[in-house]
C-alpha cells in the first residue's frame, strides 16, 4: 500500500507529459498499471455509487467512470458536465444494453386444464441500460419447451422502454397443462431469461392422474412419409458412406402434418414393424410420439422411429433415383387408425444435367412441408448435394441462417441451368464461378455459361434508362409466349429436375400459412429451411420476375430484373 501511494504522489508532481508506472518503471503509456504478483488480488477498482448518489453529482467530467449498484455495470458520461448522460459500459451481458429477468406466472396452471391467454400469462422484466429511449423493440418471441403449452406470437413485438428504466411484459399462455413447461424470452445473443413453469399436479378425491387424458382430440393428418438418401456407393463420383443408422442414441425424427386439430391427445407407440436391413436380416421397428395438444389448429406432431430390440439398425441401400419402400408403420391418434407412416430408402433425384459432364452433379432429396406438397430439401446446386464435396450429405439441410453450403446456385430468371449459376465455396466464401459479359442473347438459349447483362443497367446509365434484360429486347418482345413458359414444368429452361418446377406465387403464400411468425427466421425454422447467400433475397417463383423474400421483421413477394441472380428450389408439379 505504501508503494501505491507513492506512486500517486508522484503522479502529482510530473510534468503532463510525462508517462508514470505504477509497479513497472517502463511505462508504455501515460499510465500504466502492472499487476503485483506479491498482493492477493490485483487490478483497478473503480467507484461504487447507486443510482441516486450518481445523479447528486455535480457538474461531472464527460468521460467519468463509475461503477452502479444498481444496475450492476460501469457506467460512462457520454454527455456533457452541464447535460450528463451515463451509458452502460458494454460487457459479454450488456452489449445490446437490454438486459432481461424472469418475474413470475399469473394464473393457475392446474394438470389436464387448458390455459386461457387473458388470465394465464408468463411475465418478464426487460431493462434499457442506457441513457437513451429504445424504441421499435421485437420481443415477441417467448420459446416454449414443454408438450402442449404455447405462446401466441405477435404479443409485444412493438416496445418501448425509457432511458435506465425496466417494463413488465405479460404474455398470454395457450394450450394444456399437461407437463412442466420453460419459456424462454430472447431479445438477442446477448439477452434473455428462462422460467418454468410447476404445473400443479393436484387431483380432487377420486380422480387419478390419468383419467381423461387424450379428451378426444381429433385431426386431419396429412401425408406420412420419409426418404432417405440410402444410395449405393459405387453409383457417387466418389466412394462416400452414407449409410443410415437407426439406434437408442440416434433415432429417426420424423414429423406427422395435421390440420384442423382440435383438443389433446394421448402418447403412441406402434406395434412393431418387420423390414430387412442393409445385411439382408429381418429386423423391427416401431413408431412413437408423446402426448400434446391440437389445438393450435394445424402443424406436426414429432415422432421417433426406433429399432423394436434397441441395436443398431443399418437401413438397405439402393441405386441412384431408385425409390423402394421399406416399412410402413401404422399411426393412430387417440386410438383412432389415421394409415400408416411410410418410410422408403432413396437413391436421390439427380440433378436436370447430372449426366451431361457439366459440372452438375447433384443429388437432392425430396421432403414434404405441412401443405402436403412435395420439395426439394434444398436450394439447386448446394453444396451439401454436390456428389465430390467433402461435405457431401444430400439428406442435410441449412444448419444455421447463413449456412454456405446451403445456399446452391444463382439463376438469371428463367435462364436455363447453362453454367452461369454455379456457385462454389472459395477461402470460406460462397463465391459465383462465372465471368459477366455485356453482351445481350439472342435468343433463350446463350449456349455459354457467362453471365450476361445489360449495357444500359451500368452505374453511369441515368436511372430511368437503365434496362435489366439479358435477352435481346426485340427477340423477348416477339416471343413472350414462349418467354413466360420457359420455367413451367416442361418448359425448355426449367433448371429443376424432371417432374419438378419452380413454385408459384400461390404455392409460397400457402406454406407461409403454416409459419408461427413471417419473418427470416421462421422461413429458415420452416420444413424448407429456406436460406440465401443476399441479405432478404431467397428464391424466385415461377411468374411474374418475381421473388421472395424475408428480412428479420417481415416476408413479401417482390418484383425484380430479370439480369439479377436469385437461388432456385423446387416443388413437385401437381
């Protein structure tokens, strides 16, 4: 201690110019602190004041540091000493100066009982940290881990919160209480809060706890299938194993799409089913999936398919595009026979030019979303399904909302897959491979795999001149026929495989209908896994040079130049 308060006095004494150490005489700066390994704790200790003892001060420097006991962060004035304005220093907890706290439940939560959003609700604290209003704050998305409870969305997606002051959000609970449930509440990376919920399990004299459960939901279920990508090795450009394993510890996960749900329903498990495995042997399986709730009207019920004896379970291979159905499991609900969930092994479905030597060698797999149509799992020339990559894996889908191996090729509107749209994956970066030249088509059909655009879409082109087609103009005026069927199904530039096209407006709109929010987010949660290397651009539709398009608050259909390039996915034509 005497050591440090010399060194404080001389730090009076020095000329300003002057650079002080404070246990080190080599200084690198105007004042530099090392640590003294001889004392048990080392380090700087700024001063503690609450709340109200910081607005006492007078006429504080701009730049002053404290630290708040109150709001438990050091603290800066970025104002002025006449006009002070104290902001949280940003830490690993703080950095979007949000910070939030789980208060309570409101309502009773008792077993069996359905919750009603008006008088069940969970509650969170959420803390502006700066000195600063914030407003236009999304916080409408609470998280919920549980069997049949859920949140509503939209609830608080428009906040605001006044400079270093806290708000109380209430959000309405629906469904039943059939389990414990934890609701999370996420601002960002940074900020969030979990809570969960005791359901109280308490019965009348007489009753158990397994009387009426089920209550006689009831539902419409949509197609119940499942592929595998299961092809011979001999049949990739290169020997991969890709073989499928159902064990204990590594399930098959699959969803059941319903509509018009309505009450609960009772935990299943199938009898058991006979296939044979990749070594010729019979082996079971079974289905099984645990109680919830339908009332949210449509959706899917997720449900596990497990070797019936618990050993690993090899499922059979087949050729590339071979499709053999291999079990087909029966599914009830609610005791109820609702047919049978089918479970095929597939060869894939070969890219539209696999076997044209053109660099297109692609598998895809198909999946089927809640609408009951079918797609392919990802957008046309990912990564993930390009047979050489070393990341070849045509049964993965998009892992994050910024997954390069994902995000595949980018098409020039209703230009054939001819080269220009390949993309490929340089120095960690999802990169175009071809080159651009200003050199218009002359017909639908360029035969080269450059890109083309037009002379007048340049920067120095006035705005109200600048053109976008990659077509000769007079050739796209004669043929505009020809031009606006060149993507459907059997059209001459459809890029997708044969029986599949890019979707229509109407078909993107009916599978926004099963999103729990209309945002990027809950497009990349979707059964399509929906991603795009262009912040908001996603795929094109097959009319109107249109594409959609998501963005962190909001989804649309949208016009754009035919020139511009946008990934393509796939739906099978009906």
């Amino acid at each position: 201690m005497k050591k440090l308060l010399f060194s404080l006095a001389v730090l009076s004494a020095v000329a300003v110019t002057a650079q002080v150490g404070i246990n080190t005489e080599n200084p690198k700066a105007t004042l530099e602190i090392k640590a003294n390994t001889q004392d048990p704790v080392s380090g700087l200790l700024i001063p503690k004041v609450n709340t109200t003892e910081r607005n006492a001060f007078v006429k504080p420097e701009q730049g002053l540091m404290i630290y708040n006991t109150d709001l438990k962060c050091h603290e800066l004035n970025v104002g002025t000493p006449i006009a002070p304005a104290w902001e949280c220093v940003a830490t690993a907890k703080n950095v979007q100066t949000v910070s939030i706290e789980p208060v309570g439940f409101i309502g009773n939560f008792k077993y069996r009982e359905a919750n009603n959003p008006n008088t069940h609700k969970v509650v969170f604290r959420v803390t502006n940290n700066t000195s600063s209003q914030l407003t236009g704050i999304d916080l409408s998305f609470v998280k919920v881990d549980g069997v049949a409870q859920y949140v509503n969305y939209g609830q608080n997606d428009n906040v605001s919160i006044p400079a270093n002051s806290s708000v109380d959000l209430e959000y309405g609970i629906s469904g039943t209480n059939w389990r414990d449930a934890v609701f999370t509440l996420t601002y960002d990376q940074y900020s969030s809060a979990s809570f969960t919920l005791t359901v109280d399990k308490s019965m009348p004299e007489g009753e158990t706890l397994e009387k009426g459960r089920g209550d006689g939901g009831t539902a419409d279920f949509g197609k119940m299938e499942q592929e595998y990508f299961l092809v011979k090795d001999d049949k990739l450009a290169s020997p991969i194993d890709i073989s499928k394993i159902i064990s204990s510890n590594s399930p098959l996960i699959v969803e059941i799409p319903f509509t018009n749900g309505k009450g609960n329903y009772l935990a299943y498990t199938s009898e058991e089913v006979t296939l044979t495995d990749i070594t010729g042997a019979e082996r079971k399986i079974k289905l099984s999936y645990e109680e919830g709730n339908l009332d949210i009207g449509k959706g899917v019920i997720k449900a596990k398919i497990t070797s019936a004896d618990g050993n690993d379970l090899t499922l059979p291979q087949v050729a590339l595009g071979e499709r053999i159905l291999i079990a087909q499991i029966p599914v009830k609900l609610n005791n109820t026979e609702k047919g049978t969930y089918d479970l095929y092994a597939f060869g894939g479905i070969p890219d539209k030019k696999f076997n044209e030597n053109t660099k297109h060698n692609f598998v895809y797999m198909p999946i089927v979303s809640p609408t009951g149509r079918t797609w392919l799992n990802n957008n046309l020339g990912a990564e993930y399904n390009r047979t050489d990559s070393d990341v070849f894996n045509p049964n993965q889908q998009a892992k994050t909302m910024d997954d390069k191996y994902a995000f595949g090729s980018l098409f020039q509107y209703r230009r054939d897959s001819d080269g220009h749209e390949l993309t490929s994956i340089q120095n960690d970066e999802h990169k175009r491979n071809s080159e651009v030249i200003y050199d218009l088509a002359q017909n639908f059909s360029p035969n080269h795999s450059k890109l083309i655009y037009n002379q007048l879409s340049k920067e120095e082109i006035p705005v109200v001149d600048r053109k976008y087609n990659w077509v000769e103009e007079d050739y796209l005026n004669n043929n505009k026929a020809e031009w606006g069927k060149l993507w459907e199904v059997d059209g001459a530039n459809n890029p997708c495989p044969q029986g599949y096209r890019p979707p229509k407006t109407d078909e993107i709109r009916k599978e926004l209908e099963y999103l729990n929010r209309l945002n990027g987010k809950a497009v990349f949660n979707s059964k399509l896994k929906l991603v795009s290397s262009h912040i908001d651009l996603l795929i094109w539709t097959l009319e109107r040079n249109t594409r959609f398009m998501a963005n962190p608050s909001n989804v649309y259909l949208s016009g754009l130049a035919d020139q511009y390039r946008v990934h393509v996915r796939c739906i099978k034509h009906e």
